[in-house]
C-alpha cells in the first residue's frame, strides 16, 4: 500500500489539492450568493453586472437592449427591441466555471507568481469569452428562437467549456516544459 501511495503521489496531491480549493472557493461563493440576497443588486453583484454589460454591448452592436429584474425569480431579463428573449441568471455568470478553473490550475501549480498571474488572467479571459458568449446566445435567439435548444444547450455551452480546457492545456504544458528545462520532477 505504501508503496502504492509512493508511485501515485502527485496524483493524489493533485486530486486532494483540486478538491480542497474547488471545496473553499464553492462554499464561499455560496456564502457569497446568501449575502447578497438582500442587495440592491438584484440577483447579486456578479449577475447583475453581466446583465448590465450585456444590455451595454447588444447597444453597441445597434440592438435597442434593456434588462430588468425578473419579477418571479432571482435573474433579470433581457429584452432585446422590445422582445424578451433570455434571462441573465446566477448560472450564467461563469463564476463556477471561473471556480473549476482555478481550481484546476492551484492543483496543478508552479511557481506562485506564475501560477497566481495564470489564475487571474484565464479567470479575466473566462469571464470576457462568457460575455460575448451571452451576447451572441441572445442574439441568436432574438433572431431564430426556434434553435434555443442547439444554441443553449449545445453550441454555447461548448464555447465556455472549451475554453477552459484550452486554457487547461496551455497550462499543463507550459509547465511541463519548465519542469523538462528545470530537470524537475512532477
């Protein structure tokens, strides 16, 4: 058994150190969404402000966009030219998957500075890719909303999860290079 243990080290380091962080940074997320439900950021900060940034952006792409709180259930709505469309729920904020994210890359870290500079920019990268990811989702369903079920389910989910994996590979082999050039071992 011990020897075991001994062969698969990292493996297990990796999985107990992902588990740890995903477990922390879940629960104050959750501690985060309670606090918030009495703020006058409806849903809550995040949510709200991925709302507003995507009224912004459908306005500049020439769409006449507007979002209100949902009077029946903690989101706003989206409205483009008069049409509702979507709603802007706490899901659709990428902070879980931003959380998945960082989680991932604290398991699999290097040195602190790099690895925190990683965190911080694919976690910036994330939430960017998601907004412009809501952007098109709202308009494509403002134009053919007989394809919600391909376009929300499918495609776009795919464009947020991709891009983590990207940012994943990246990260794995970028430092399995500088293990190579340091002569370390993983």
């Amino acid at each position: 058994m011990k020897k075991l243990l001994l062969k698969y080290k990292w493996v297990i380091r990796f999985i107990l150190t992902f588990l740890l962080v995903y477990v922390l940074l879940s629960l104050s997320y959750k501690f985060y969404l309670d606090f918030s439900k009495n703020s006058k950021f409806y849903p809550d900060y995040v949510t709200n402000l991925v709302a507003k940034q995507t009224e912004h952006l459908l306005n500049d792409f020439g769409y006449e966009a507007r979002v209100e709180p949902h009077p029946n259930e903690p989101s706003m709505k989206l409205i483009i030219n008069h049409k509702y469309v979507a709603r802007v729920l706490e899901g659709c904020n990428a902070v879980s998957v931003i959380i998945l994210f960082i989680s991932f890359i604290v398991a699999f870290s290097g040195r602190f500075r790099e690895t925190l500079v990683y965190a911080l920019s694919g976690s910036v990268l994330i939430y960017v890719v998601n907004l412009f990811r809501i952007v098109i989702l709202s308009i494509g369903l403002y134009h053919y909303p007989w394809r919600k079920e391909i376009l929300h389910t499918v495609i776009f989910p795919a464009i947020i999860y991709g891009m983590v994996f990207l940012l994943w590979m990246i990260w794995v082999n970028y430092f399995a290079l500088i293990n190579k050039k340091h002569g370390e071992e993983r």
